[in-house]
C-alpha cells in the first residue's frame, strides 16, 4: 500500500513537474508539486501533474479523473501519517537534455518516503518522463 501511494504521488508531481513552461526547472517543478500536496491541495496538485507529464507518459497514465477519484485514499494515508511535515527536495542534476531530482517526503509521524524524478527536455520544455520509488 505504501509503495502504491508513493508511486502516485510521485507521478502526480513528476506530471507537474514536467509541464511548466521552458523558463522553469525540474527542482522549481518539484517543489511547486510538492507545495500544492503539502498544502493539501490534492485536486491542484494532480491536475498539475498530469499537465506537465511527457505525452508518451500520458498515454501510460490513467485519465486525469481516474487520478483526481485516488485523492481520498492519498488524504487518508497522510491523515494516518499525521500530515505532511516537510519535502526534502535534492539539488537537481541536469545532464543535457536530461535531467534528475530526488524528493524525500517526511511526516508527522516520522515516516520518509524516498523517490527520484526524471525530465526530459522536449522543444525548451522540461518534461515528466519516470519516476522511481526508491
């Protein structure tokens, strides 16, 4: 169950990650998702997602709606968890057109939940193309 959340959630912030215009940066990206899920703006933070994910993950991923209907079970992991404390988000590691970003989600209850992002650069604009539990 655990890694069945984290792999959502890390979806839903690759996808926001991914579709911010070419003047953002996969960190600047991750936190903007990691700053909607923190706020608990779920809703938010999955319509984000799904806009920056790479097309061909697109096609890989449920509809946005199928998305948007996991939002309680994601409430209800947090809720049990004592909510959302922090984000560690790593220093982003471009390489090319290429690039990286680990995330660490840290709870009240002292759960940390690891996981990496990686985008690619498709005509000047950063896009989701994976994620990773870790």
């Amino acid at each position: 169950m655990k890694k069945t959340f984290f792999t959502i959630l890390v979806m839903a912030t690759a996808i926001m990650i991914g579709a911010c215009g070419g003047g953002k940066t996969p960190k600047g990206m991750a936190t903007e998702l990691s700053n909607l899920y923190q706020k608990g703006d779920y809703e938010k933070h999955f319509e984000k997602f799904f806009e920056y994910l790479d097309d061909k993950e697109k096609e890989k991923m449920p509809e946005q709606t199928k998305l948007v209907e996991m939002i309680p079970f994601i409430k209800e992991y947090t809720d049990k968890q004592g909510g959302l404390k922090d984000v560690e988000i790593s220093e982003e590691k471009i390489d090319g057109d290429k690039a990286y970003v680990d995330v660490v989600y840290i709870y009240n209850s002292g759960e940390k939940t690891p996981g990496a992002y990686e985008f690619e650069k498709k005509d000047g604009v950063w896009k989701i193309t994976a994620r990773k539990n870790i």
